[in-house]
C-alpha cells in the first residue's frame, strides 16, 4: 500500500511539476471528468508503449512473458514483480 504523504513528498512533487499556468489549469477545469481520465488513459498508454518498445529494443531476446514482467516491473517501478 501507498505511503500517506508527507510535507517532503508533496513539496517533491511541487519541485517535480514545476509552476502551474493558469490557463492549463482553466483548461483542465473546464473538462468534463471523463474526458480527464480518459487523457489519463491516454497518456498511461503512450508510456506503456514507449517502455515496451525501449526494452524490446534494449533485449530483443526476450520471450513474451518476460518483456511483460520488464514492463510491468517498469512501470510499477519494483524489481521484485514476477520473480
């Protein structure tokens, strides 16, 4: 399970996002809710596609299952998946 935050995570996060414009802001507000998760989806899946396509490239020996595990691995950032 997750972490609960902590003031040193969330002023990470801030460091990491950077400023906010407010446009965006506006712009993200003014979305229906579903379509701000379906740009979630979006752009899970472009990051998806790109790890799969950068480890296929980097091991392009590896069967099926185990590109999969390095994806998921990746992706959920823990290296003890699937061992």
């Amino acid at each position: 399970m997750d972490e609960p935050a902590t003031p040193d995570t969330l002023e990470s996060l801030r460091l990491r996002i950077g400023t906010l414009d407010p446009r965006q802001i506006a712009a993200w507000r003014a979305m229906t809710p579903a379509r701000r998760l379906e740009i979630a989806f979006e752009a899970y899946q472009f990051a998806l596609d790109a790890v799969r396509l950068t480890e296929r490239r980097d091991h392009p020996d590896l069967s099926p299952e185990e590109l999969n595990w390095r994806v998921t691995r990746r992706m959920q950032r823990d290296p003890r998946l699937g061992r």
